[in-house]
C-alpha cells in the first residue's frame, strides 16, 4: 500500500514498479457489485510483489547498514534471559523479538498477555495470467474474501481469508466463479497459508526487550497494513533506542494498531453480515468519492474523527436507508 511504501522509504529500502507490479487502488466486487477508489494520493501508487523480492532489498539494506545476519543459527533463549547463538552466550543491549504471530521471543519474555479480536485463516497462491486489472480487487464470498494483488506483468497473487480453517483457495475460489475463471488453470506454485488476526498486547516491552511486527500485534491480512505496521513500528522503535526510552516506544506502539484495528472491524463486520455487506458495498459504490475519502483513512492520509464529523451521519443514513443511496450493479472498467 503507498502508505506503506512510504514508511520503506525511510527505513532507505526504495522499491520500484518493476520489483512486481502497481496498483492505482482498490475494488470491492460483491455479489455482482463493485466499487473502486483510486488512491488519493495521486500518482503514488502501491506495488505488488512477492515476499521473496522484498525480502531480498531488506537484507541488502540491513548488510549495507552493517548488520551480521546470521543465517540458520539455532537460538537458545534461557529462563535468566540470557542468550545463546549456536552455542555461544551473547550479550546484547537490546532484544528484539521480530519474530511474527508465534512469536517464541514474547512467550519468553513472559509479554503473552493481551486479547485476541479475530482468527482468520489465510491461504495464496500466484497465477500465470496477465492482470486485467490495476485495482487490488477484494472478492467477497460466503465464506470469506480473495483479494487478487498484480505481482508482475503476467502474474497476479490471489490470497483467501476465511474464518473456516477448513476453507482452502480452491474452496473459496468456487463461490466465486467469475474470478476463477479469469484466472485460469496455470497456477505458478502450490497453496500456502497462515493465521492472520487482530490482536493486541497488553505490553510490547520488557526490560530491554522489545517486539515489533506480528510479534507484537496484527490486524486481520484483510486490510493490508501488516507490513506497514512492521516499518512503521521499526523505525518508531529505532528512535526509542536510541534516546533510551523504550517506555516511549510501548506508548506510541498502541497507537499504530488504532486505525489498522478499527479499519478490520469493519472488514469483518462485513464479512460476517452479508446484509451490511450489501449496504455498505451499495452505498461505496454510488458514492465513489467517499469510498476515496475512506481509502485516504485507511491510508493515514485524513484523520478518521475528521472523517466521521464530516462524513459520520451520511454513512450512517445510507447505510441505514439504502434506497437513498443508488446502490446498483456497476460495471466500472479499469
Ligand atoms: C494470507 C495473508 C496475506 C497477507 N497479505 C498481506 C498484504 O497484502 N500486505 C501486507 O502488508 N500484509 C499482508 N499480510 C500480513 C503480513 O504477512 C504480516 O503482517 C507480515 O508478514 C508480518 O511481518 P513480520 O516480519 O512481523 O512477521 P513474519 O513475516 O511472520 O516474519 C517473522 C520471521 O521470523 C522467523 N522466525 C520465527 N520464529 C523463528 C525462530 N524461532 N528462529 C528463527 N526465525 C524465526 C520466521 O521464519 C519469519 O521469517 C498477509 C498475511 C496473510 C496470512
């Protein structure tokens, strides 16, 4: 997502289009119906691309900065907190337990304590087909959500979110039979998947020890700010490191997971009710303008109380009063 990319920018990792694949927005398709926003920060678009890619400017970016990586060393985590690296005691002046949703670093430094808001189970898988699209388009089903991502220009990822851990790709895929038939059969790589959830801690800091990422809290895949948080927690933690105040760092962490959190509760109240679905996706799409507006709160772009005070009573009453609104089936081109 561009607010995303933004926060990789600071962290002095540049990625580029060519990396995957840009994206000018997002679509909802329901049931039919569809609604697009374009994102409003114009001619900044989002990029597509595969975790590998990514994960390949990170480590050159981290050895440039002069990190040791060191790849495939088994880590012992001891009950007095010390820690040994293939054997070796290491002393350290700082933990960092970036180490996502199972994180072993929280368990150990005893940080588990928290509440879990939602559990989804999310399945991918790319496709040799060239994108028909420069949206990111989220497909609702009964069962839950594809979202299909440009990753290249004869490749698009499709990942699956649903509440059922039974429901794979394929099951999902087969509610929704207008997507599956664009995608054709040609699947580059077999299925994988993960838990995705909304979860919050109830510390992220103990001692000198610290969690960033997944490790220190989620918001459902759904709404695509899983990375963004992770580099936007970096840097905030980086900082705090640097003037010694992790206390600050437990503080500001909080309020990266606010818009993110509240964004995926109202993601899955749309997955859980098809009636509200309906509405709100009617309503975004005789609205475009406040479909934008809503992507640019999602995107940090306009502060959601700014939204609510100005938008708050005409969402309530289209989604209320539906007829009021000209929610119809659209058929909108990119
Ligand atoms: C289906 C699905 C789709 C998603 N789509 C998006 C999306 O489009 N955009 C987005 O921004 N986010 C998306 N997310 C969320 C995103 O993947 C996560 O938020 C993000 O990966 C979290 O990054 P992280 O580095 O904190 O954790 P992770 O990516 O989980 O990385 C943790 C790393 O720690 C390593 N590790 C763990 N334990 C150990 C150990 N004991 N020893 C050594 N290494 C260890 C793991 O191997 C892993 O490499 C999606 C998630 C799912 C499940």
């Amino acid at each position: 997502m561009p607010d995303s990319l933004h926060e990789l920018s600071k962290l002095g990792v540049h990625l580029q289009p060519r990396d995957g694949a840009a994206f000018r927005g997002i679509r909802f398709v329901n049931d039919g119906n569809e609604a697009n926003a374009q994102f409003p920060s114009a001619g900044v678009p989002g990029i597509g691309l595969r975790r590998q890619t990514l994960h390949q400017h990170l480590v050159e970016r981290a050895e440039a900065a002069g990190v040791c990586l060191r790849w495939g060393s088994t880590v012992q985590l001891m009950e007095d907190r010390r820690v040994f690296v293939a054997g070796k005691a290491m002393a350290y002046g700082w933990l960092v337990g970036a180490d996502g949703m199972n994180s072993r670093v929280r368990r150990w430094a005893g940080l588990e304590i928290g509440s879990t808001m939602s559990r989804r189970f999310g399945f991918r898988r790319h496709f040799h087909v060239k994108p028909w699209s420069d949206f990111v388009e989220v497909h609702w089903g009964q069962s839950g959500q594809a979202y299909v991502t440009p990753t290249g220009p004869d490749e698009v990822c499709v990942a699956t979110v649903a509440r059922d851990p039974h429901c794979r790709l394929e099951n999902l895929l087969a509610e929704l039979p207008h997507l599956q038939q664009k995608l054709g059969r040609v699947a580059l790589d077999t299925e994988r998947g993960a838990l995705t959830t909304t979860r919050r801690l109830r510390r992220v800091v103990s001692g000198n020890i610290a969690l960033v990422g997944d490790a220190s809290g989620s918001a459902d895949a759904i709404t695509g700010e899983g990375l963004g948080l992770g580099f936007r927690q970096a840097l905030m933690l980086a900082e705090c490191i640097e003037s010694n105040d992790l206390a600050r760092y437990h503080r500001e962490h909080a309020k990266t997971l606010q818009l993110p959190q509240t964004m995926a509760r109202v993601m899955l109240l749309m997955d859980r009710s098809p009636t509200f679905r309906a509405r709100a996706l009617g309503l975004l799409a005789s609205e475009p303008a406040l479909f934008t507006r809503l992507l640019g709160v999602h995107l940090g772009a306009e502060s959601i109380t700014r939204f609510v005070a100005a938008k708050g009573l005409d969402v309530a009453r289209g989604l209320i009063w539906p007829a009021h609104s000209n929610a119809s089936t659209l058929a909108t081109g990119s």
